[in-house]
C-alpha cells in the first residue's frame, strides 16, 4: 500500500514537472510578445505544439465592437486576408474552423489596457476532438491567459514608448526646421535667464554671436540695448515681460543705424500650464515701413486725384464691402463715404429686383473672370435710378489672390434717356416712311394689276397677268380658280417664284381645291370667307410655307372665284396689311370677272333673244299662214256666193285647217305662259291624288295618231300603279313634254317608257334610240332656248326640257338625262310619293332645254 502511494506521488511529481516545463517554455516564447515588432505567429505555433491544436487564434475586440485578429496558428493565407464580421468571434469566418468535432478552448487574455479604451483579447485554441491532456492542463492554460496579459501591457507600453519617441524626436527635427526656416529670428530663453535655444537668422540680424553664444539672456539683452535708439525703454520692457509670466505683447524697435525691428515677446506654456520661458520674434520691418510710408503718399495723393475726378470710382474688397467711395460717387448717391463703409455695395446702392443678378455677377467678377465693361442702375438716397457704365479691374496681392476690384463708372442716365428718344423719334420716321413706303408699293401694284385686269375683255387672261405680277412683287406662288355656274371650278393659273420653280417638281405639284376641306381654296370657293395663316399652312403641298392665305371673288353676294397666295419660310411673312392688299385685288379682280360674265351673259341672252325671236317667228309664221290661206278660201267662197254649193268636204278641211293651227298656236302661247309664270314665281299646284302609271298609259294613246305618223314604235311599261300626290296637269305636262321630245329627236326608233319607284319615290324614265346629246351639253339643254341640235333640222322654241326641269323641281322632284351623241338619250325623273316638301320659289335665272 505504501509503495502504490508511493508510485503515485512520484508519479504526479513527473506530471507536474512536466506541466512546469512546458508553462516555463510558453512563458518564455511569450517574453517575445514585449516586441510590439515581433508578430505573435511564432508563440501560437509553440502553443499549438505543445498543446496539440489544430488552430491557435489571437483575437482583439476594441470599443467599437470590431475584431481584428492579432496572430495565428494552423490558418492559410488567403483564411488571413477574410474580414471578421459581428461583434464576436463566434462567427469567425475561417474555413479551417468548419469541420465538424472541433473542440474550442476560449481563454481571456486582458480587458482594457491603462489609457487604451475598452479592448479585450482573447486567445482561441480549436482541437479535432476533446483533448487527451490532464485537467491540470486546463488550468495551466489559464495561468499561461495571466502570462499573456502581462505580456500584452508591456507590448502596449513597449509600443506607446517608442512612439512618443519618435514623436518627440519628429516635432523637435520640426520646430528646428520651422526655426532656420523663419525670416524672423528667433530666441528662446528660460525662465532663469538662460538662453534655450536660437536660430541663425537671429545672429544675421543682430551680429551679436559672440554674447548669443555666451547663453547668457542678460548680457544678451544689454548688448541689443546699446544698438537702439531708446536702451533705457527697451530694457524696462523686457525685464516687465519677465516678471509678468503671461505678459505678451508687440513693440517696434528703431535702430540707430535707421533700421526697425518689430518685436514680439511670448510665454512659453505647455497644453497643461507648464511654464518654460519666453519666446522672442524679431523681423526686420524696414523695408516694409519704408514701403508703408511710399504707399501712405500714394494713397493720398490717389485719394486727392480720385476725389477731383468726375468719373465715379468705387473699390471693394472679395465680398463686395466698399472700402473707397470717391466724391463723384457721394454726389450721385447723396451717400456719404462713411455712411457706406463696410457695407456690401448691392445692399445700399442696387435696386432689389437686380440683387441677386448683381451678386452673381460679381462673385464670378471677384475670381478675375466675367465682363469688364458692364452696366447697371444705381438707387439713390432720394430713390431716383441713375444708370452707370462700368469698367471694372481687379487689383492682386502678392500672392496672386484678388485683393480689390476696382469699378470706374460714367453716369449715363441723361445721355441713354437722349438716344432713347432720339432712337424712337428716329424708329417712328423709319416706320412712318416704310408705311408710306409700303402703302406707295401697294398703290402702285393695285393700279398696275387693275391696268392688267382692264386691258383685256377675256377675264382668265387679265388674271394670269395679275397673278405673275403678284409672285413678282408679294408672293413665292399664286393661284386663281373660278367657279362656273354649275359650281364645279377651273383652276385658271399657277404662278410661281423663281424659289418655287427651282424646287423639285413634285414638292410644288399643287393639289387642286377640295371642296368639302375643312381648310383651303377649297372652302373659300365653298362658303365665301377668306383664310389667313400667317404661320403657314401645315396642308399646303408640304412645302411648310412661312404664311398662307386665301381670299374670295366675290360680286354680288355670289362667290366667282378665289385667289390663293403662299410664301417660303424663310422670308418675311405676310401680315395684316398684305391680307388686305390680297382682299382688295380679289375685289377687284371679282368686279373684272363679273363684269366679263355680265357681258357674257348678256350678248348670250341677246344671242338666245335673237335665235326665240327668229324661231318664235318661224313657229308662228306656219300656222298663221295656214290659217290665213284657209281663212282666204272660206271668206273667197263666201264672197262669190260658192260656199253654199262648195263640198262638205272642203269646208271641213279648211275648218280643221283653221283649229289645228289655232291649237299649234295656242300651245305656243301657252308655252311662253308657263315660262313666263314659272320665272315670276306664279305657278301654282293644285295638288291632289295621281296615278303616275294611269297617266302614263292616257298620254301614250293619246299620242297614238302622232307615232303612227312618224312611225315610231311606243313600248310603255307602267302596268304597276304608283299613285303620289301631285299636280296632274302639270304631271301631265312633264310627261308629253318628254314624250314630244323623245318623238322629235327619235328618228323614228322605238321609244320606251318606264314608271316604277318605291314606298317614297316615283321614277319616270323615258328612253329613246335617237341622235343623242354630247356629254358637254347635258348641264344646258334644261336651260331657257338651249338646244342640242341646230333649230334648221328641228323646230320648236327649246323650252319643252327647262319647263320639265322647273315643274319637276317644283313638285319636289329631280330630273337627269344620260346620253351620248347618236346612241339616244334616257331622261330619268324621281318625284316623292307624298308631294313637294316647301313651296319652291321662283328661280333667279334661266336653264334651257333642247
């Protein structure tokens, strides 16, 4: 039993001899840490050897709660470089800590060092598994945390000492350096009167090296003494500095060889108080005082010129004060120098609606940029605007940077008020004379196109004359349609520029008018108003004209035309004073054109008078001259007693003789009536219940004996009844007529005659294979005396189509011929069922018929 005590005892003395050595071999690598040179690296290798880790760490946490790693064992290079996010180290990012099984040893090492802030350590040993080491190990590790700590404060203190080291051998490198450097001489002395420390430029200034050297303050002091002017001053002032410790304070020195120092005596005091001496400055200030006086002169003889001159001269500092105010500039403000001293100038002097503008412009004019030549208006004391015009300089120190900017201002209010009114009074003839200029050209072109428009009977002619002249003198391009009686237009010419013609051809094709447009000649020649865009015309052609206009024909409340006027962008555009130009020549020219289409109108109608009254001559001359020579062989038998005795047969003849020409005649007559009637507007219907087809099918045997005689074959297809409300005699009329003229110009061919319509309209359509009616005709054979054919080849007075034409627009109806010369012609009348809508009037001018 003793002896397995004894075994035991001797073998925990081994254990514990071991654990000694192995903390002394840790101690002693962890001396190596002292050095804050000295990475921890190799003493966490040692660590992790002697204690069979896989990773040793040597984490740092400082106040902020950031974590920088201090050293490393078992981690590879690139695991280094990782940052450490969080504010622990249980989220360390390492890949070499991810394996699963590790075992963490954390072991504190310090909390925060005297002075550092809030840091702590911490040193981190991971194994593969729970490590086979006694338990005294455990606190073996934890003693080694207590050696570490110790090491850390040293390493910190070691650091912080070589630092303050180098610091203080820095800062002193520097003062000297600042020392030599200095144009001022330097001395510092301590508060025993040693001499501390001086600079070269102190004996340069003095040539007292040898009582500088002697380090002495006092024999220094009474050897300045003996070169100034004034000893027993100089030297009370510094034994006064040296007695009042806090004393500072500039004196100027004059010495007797004329040269002036200033001086400058200071404490020397530490951040926390401590007194170490005085500090004495001297700079030589002769040439400066010298320069001083110079300038002193200067200024006052710049200051005595300045206030004599009338020009306006202020100067102000960087940021605008006014530091000089010259007597012209008090005279025009009313301002004193003194009142304005100091003062930013656009405060006091500038309207407050140019403020912010005048700010701007002088702090570009304050960099040495902007304009130099400028003007601007001044506020007075009375409040009166005067208007400057500045020349502004800047005035640079030494170094470059702008000291002064200089203003030199002539006051200008009465001269610009003057060129004003001479500039307006001047602008007022200028426009005077170009309206009397422009109203001259516009007399003159109006005469010279109203010469154009009179010189020639043919209206279109007059107009492409004029519309040449406009291009000429007003316009890139012109044009002029007219509107015939029909309402369909002629496009009479297109005048252009020699712009315009230069153009390519299809950019200036001119598209002509459309009537139905919103816009354009098109409604112009539609409504009768004109049209004016002085921008342009965006439809135009596309050609993107500066201005545009359209302006009517207009005579006697009817429109005959429009004149449409373009220019180029580019040129001047039209204004109101062309648009009323335009509207004057389109008077004009519309007095031109209708004066041509009276006349016209006229010899027509003396044409059309001459051609009735021949025809009505002829018509009549046949059966007056039957009657008279039936009349003649009647009164003939009666005279000789015959009549008694003369053949029934003869008398009957001459009888009806006698009434069929009284009838022809009276149908004539009846005719002119109705014409007559119908232009006076004193037509009237008795309108009552018709049977279009039974009329139809009455008029065709009625004109039986005069097919037979002519030999036409009538096929008449009317078997559906078709009743409207209507007035039969003249119903009556529009069918004979029709009839009658399919018969006269028939030939002889068959003729078909057609009613059919619908619950609202009645359609008569009459066909005959005869000579037909050239396309250009069919508008005028409904007028009065017109006709297809010549009256040589076929009688009758040309009104038989035009009373169709007026009767069947007075029963509320139209009527349309389709036709071609020698392929016959179907005349086609539509007529609504339940009667005329409105009581038409009467019309204003004649449409004749074939």
């Amino acid at each position: 039993m003793e002896e397995h005590c004894a075994d035991e005892g001797h073998k925990l003395t081994e254990e514990r001899l071991a654990l000694l050595s192995v903390l002394q071999e840790l101690t002693v690598a962890a001396l190596d840490l002292f050095d804050p040179n000295k990475p921890a690296d190799s003493f966490l290798d040692r660590v992790a050897e002697r204690l069979g880790c896989m990773v040793a760490l040597w984490i740092q946490t400082d106040s902020q709660g950031r974590i920088q790693l201090q050293g490393a064992s078992g981690l590879s290079t690139a695991s280094r470089r990782l940052p450490i996010p969080g504010p622990t180290g249980a989220g360390l990012p390492y890949p070499e800590l991810a394996s699963p099984g590790l075992v963490r040893w954390s072991v504190p090492i310090a909390d925060s060092a005297p002075g550092a802030g809030h840091i702590s350590s911490t040193l981190l040993l991971y194994f593969d598994r729970e490590p086979q080491l006694p338990r005294q190990y455990r606190g073996m590790v934890e003693r080694l945390g207590s050696v570490l700590r110790t090491a850390l404060v040293h390493r910190q203190l070691f650091a912080w000492t070589l630092d303050s080291e180098r610091d203080l051998h820095q800062q002193k490198t520097l003062l000297e350096s600042m020392s030599e450097a200095s144009i001022e001489g330097i001395l510092i002395a301590s508060p025993d009167g040693r001499i501390l420390t001086h600079n070269r430029r102190l004996v340069e200034m003095w040539g007292l090296e040898e009582e500088i050297q002697s380090a002495s303050n006092e024999v220094l002091l009474h050897a300045i003494a003996k070169l100034v002017e004034q000893p027993a001053a100089f030297l009370a002032r510094a034994s006064s500095f040296f007695e009042h410790v806090d004393a500072s304070g500039h004196d100027e020195l004059r010495l007797k060889d004329g040269r002036v120092f200033d001086q400058y005596n200071a404490p020397v005091v530490s951040a926390d108080g401590v007194y170490y001496g005085r500090a004495v400055y001297f700079r030589d200030i002769t040439a400066r005082q010298r320069t001083k006086r110079e300038l002193q002169r200067e200024r006052d003889f710049s200051s005595a010129v300045l206030d004599t001159a009338r020009a306006l001269v202020i100067v102000l500092d960087p940021e605008g004060r006014i530091v000089r105010f010259n007597r012209a500039c008090q005279e025009v403000t009313g301002y004193t120098f003194e009142e304005l001293r100091g003062a930013q100038f656009w405060k006091r002097l500038q309207p407050p609606e140019d403020t912010e503008r005048v700010v701007k412009n002088f702090a570009v004019l304050a960099t040495g940029q902007g304009h130099e030549q400028y003007e601007s208006h001044w506020l007075t004391r009375r409040g009166e605007r005067r208007l400057i015009s500045w020349s502004s300089n800047v005035l640079r120190g030494e170094t470059g940077a702008i000291e002064y900017v200089i203003g030199t201002g002539i006051d200008i209010t009465e001269q610009r008020q003057a060129e004003r009114e001479r500039d307006q009074t001047f602008q007022r003839e200028q426009q005077a004379r170009a309206r009397a200029e422009e109203q001259e050209g516009r007399s003159a072109f109006l005469a010279e196109a109203s010469g154009l428009l009179a010189g020639s009977l043919a209206p279109e002619d007059s107009l492409r004359s004029v519309a040449a002249l406009t291009v000429q003198r007003f316009a890139d391009g012109c044009t002029v349609d007219l509107l015939d009686h029909d309402h369909s237009f002629q496009r009479i010419t297109e005048a252009r520029s020699e712009a315009l013609r230069a153009m390519p051809p299809e950019k200036v094709r001119c598209a002509p008018p459309d009537l139905d447009a919103e816009h354009g000649p098109g409604r112009v020649l539609r409504l009768g108003e004109p049209e004016f865009f002085p921008e342009g015309f965006p439809s135009a052609g596309g050609l993107g004209f500066g201005s545009w206009m359209s302006v009517p024909l207009l005579a006697r409340g009817h429109t005959l035309g429009a004149i449409t006027l373009a220019r180029l962008s580019g040129g001047a555009p039209h204004g109101q004073a062309e648009f009323a130009l335009a509207q004057e020549l389109a008077r004009r020219a519309a007095m031109v054109v209708d004066n041509a289409r009276l006349l016209q109108q006229a010899q027509l109608a003396i044409g059309l008078r001459d051609e009735f009254l021949s025809i009505a001559s002829h018509e009549l001359k046949t059966p007056v001259t039957s009657l008279q020579l039936s009349v003649q062989g009647l009164m003939r038998l009666t005279r000789t007693g015959a009549l008694r005795t003369a053949p029934l047969e003869t008398v009957t003849h001459s009888l009806e003789v006698i009434e069929r020409q009284a009838k022809r005649m009276a149908k004539l007559v009846n005719t002119l009536l109705d014409v007559s009637r119908i232009h006076a507007g004193r037509l009237d219907l008795e309108l009552e219940e018709v049977d279009l087809a039974a009329l139809v099918r009455d008029i065709a045997a009625r004109f039986a004996p005069e097919l037979a005689t002519s030999g036409t074959r009538l096929r008449v297809h009317a078997d559906t009844p078709m009743p409207g409300v209507w007035d039969r005699s003249r119903l009556d009329q529009i069918v004979t007529n029709l009839l009658s003229n399919a018969i006269k110009y028939g030939e002889g061919r068959p003729i078909a005659i057609r009613v059919e319509g619908d619950a609202v309209t009645a359609r008569l359509e009459v066909r005959d294979q005869g000579i037909g009616i050239p396309a250009g005709r069919h508008a005028r054979i409904f007028r009065a005396f017109e006709r297809a054919v010549s009256s040589r080849h076929y009688g009758g007075l040309g009104l038989g189509l035009h009373i169709v034409s007026q009767l069947v627009e007075r029963l509320g109806g139209s009527v349309r011929v389709e036709s071609e010369a020698g392929r016959g012609a179907t005349f086609t009348v539509e007529l609504p069922r339940r009667g005329p809508s409105v009581s038409p009037q009467g019309p204003e001018q004649l449409w004749g018929a074939r």
